[in-house]
C-alpha cells in the first residue's frame, strides 16, 4: 500500500536536509508549530488525489513548501534547498515506510518556484520572511 505522501515528503527533507533536526527534534512540519515566528523551518503541505491514471500503482500528489526564517536571505535559501533536496529525492528514489505501507518518491517538477509570499513590511510579524514553492512528484508502493 502507498504510504502518506505528505509524511514520505517531509522524511525526505528531514534525510536530505539533517540540519533541520536539532537533537532529534524536526524542524519540517506539516503546519506552523508554536512560536513559529522565532525559529528558521519548513512546512510541507501536500494534496493527495492528483493526476495519477493508475492510482493503484501510484499516487501524484501537489504540494507547497514554506521556508520560514527570521530573515529574507535565509528563507529564500530554505525554499531553494527545500526543492534541490526533492529534487535529490526524487532521482535516487528515496525510500518511505511505515505502518500504512511503504513506497519511493519519482516524478519531481516544479510547478511555482519559491517566491516571497511576505516580509517584514507585509505582514504582522516584522521578523519573519516566507518564502513558498509548488511542486508535483510520484509515489510508488514498494514491491
């Protein structure tokens, strides 16, 4: 069975991207944690049910990454490492397993590069800057 997609995705960036484990604590959420507006981290939000013909044997899914940082120059980084590290998932196939199934990441494209959403003068937290991209990629059950 395929896993959840959204949890096969935040894995990968958690594996490409192990910086953002501070003692054994994930910095990529599925939502903004509590005083979100005082660490750097990323939100994966993805749309299961896209465009796949054969969603026995695959599932296509939509998803955003936001890059959250308490300036512009490193949520932009963020984003753009967020997407060279699914992008790195996706050609080696990153493996995901758990209680519901277990599958590999394929297919990656960038559909909306990240961009800035909203900085200090946009938005009710001076601080912070986002910085959010779309993409699309695959997930297959493993075999």
């Amino acid at each position: 069975m395929i896993p959840d997609p959204e949890k096969a995705i935040i894995a990968a960036l958690e594996h490409y991207m192990p910086d953002l484990l501070d003692t054994g604590r994930s910095r990529v959420f599925s939502q903004a944690p509590k005083g979100w507006d005082k660490l750097a981290f990323i939100v994966a939000r993805a749309t299961p049910g896209g465009a796949s013909r054969s969603p026995h044997l695959f599932s296509s899914v939509y998803f955003e990454t936001e890059a959250f940082a308490l300036s512009r120059g490193e949520a932009s980084a963020l984003a753009r490492r967020a997407a060279a590290s699914l992008v790195q998932a996706s050609r080696d196939g990153f493996r995901y397993a758990d209680d519901e199934g277990s599958g590999y990441l394929f297919g990656f494209r960038e559909v909306n590069a990240p961009s800035l959403i909203y900085d200090g003068l946009s938005s009710k937290h001076g601080d912070t800057y986002m910085f959010q991209g779309t993409y699309q990629i695959s997930l297959r059950p493993l075999r």
